[in-house]
C-alpha cells in the first residue's frame, strides 16, 4: 500500500448484498483508489446484538469491527432509511462503540440514500455528532430517489449525484488532512 494514501472504513447501512449503499460505497472506493485505501465492511449483519453486559468479553466480531475503527484515518457511511429510521443494524454497530472514545475526534462523512432520508439523516446526523466525531457539513449527504438515480446494474450514472459524491468524498479527505 503507498503509504501516503488514507485509510478509511466504508460501512454500508444496509445488510442487502446488492444495495445502493454499497453501489455508493463500491463506487468511491474505485473512482478514489489512487488517493484512498476504502475497506468496505462487509459484517454488520454478523455483529450479535448489543448487550452492555458483554462490553468486558466482548465478541471477536465486535473486537474485529472496533480494531477497523482504530486503525482508520476515516469513516464514511452509508445508508438507507428503514421506516423513517436508521436500519437496526447499523445503529447496532454504533451502540457497540458508545462507551468507547474510538469516534471521538474521527474525521467520518455520512450519506443517507434513500426515498425520502430525512429522518435517517438527522438520526444519524446527531448521534456522530454526539460521539464526537469529526463531521463538517460538507462531508454530510442526503441523496432523496437513489435508486432511481442509479442503472439496472446499480451503477452511478447521475452527474449531480457524482458530483455530489466526489464533494463529499474530498471533503473527508481533507478533514482526514486536517486533523
């Protein structure tokens, strides 16, 4: 790996295999591969339920998912809206760092591609915002109709959506940069 290129940790919201968080995320990591290393999480769905009772033996998929954390310079997430919400299993696998200081201070981005998204995006909008992280504006956002703007293949073919993407995108980098 060049040594120059940032490390960030790509989490899709979304347990579908096929998804438009993951068509974003897939996309980013090879559109910015020469300026980015973007590891997609791929185990949201393998993460056991919270339990603030097992926080002192905690279970290797959450010491796993903790150790990605860590040793990113960034995260950016994206995610669906799931009933007007974030889906269960993403806000699982913030609730397993809550009482952890890995967010605290971690240049992170969100986008929320969904129907509608609001709702999802304020949620998830205010809890990074609570556990500290890294989170200016520019590095926030929400793409209303995603799946209409992307191809049968789940391809990005929207230019306003890419332009945004990329905005979004070197807006983490800089803040990664920054900080």
């Amino acid at each position: 790996m060049n040594k120059s290129k940032k490390k960030i940790l790509g989490i899709s919201g979304s347990t579908k295999s096929k998804s438009s968080s993951l068509s974003i995320l897939k996309y980013l990591k090879d559109r910015y591969s020469e300026f980015v290393e973007l590891e997609i999480y791929s185990r949201i769905s393998d993460l056991p339920h919270f339990n603030p009772e097992k926080e002192d033996t905690l279970p290797d998929s959450v010491i796993e998912l903790q150790h990605l954390i860590k040793e990113s310079d960034g995260i950016i997430f994206c995610t669906p809206e799931y009933v007007f919400s974030l889906p269960g299993s993403l806000k699982n696998l913030i609730e397993w760092n809550v009482s952890t200081i890995l967010f605290s201070c971690k240049p992170v981005a969100i986008i929320v591609a969904a129907a509608s998204g609001k709702k999802a995006f304020e949620s998830l909008d205010l809890i990074l915002t609570t556990l500290e992280c890294t989170l200016p504006d520019r590095s926030k956002l929400l793409i209303q109709g995603a799946k209409g703007k992307l191809g049968i293949n789940e391809e990005i073919e929207d230019q306003n959506m890419i332009e945004d993407l990329n905005n979004v995108i070197l807006s983490l980098i800089e803040t990664i940069g920054n900080n």
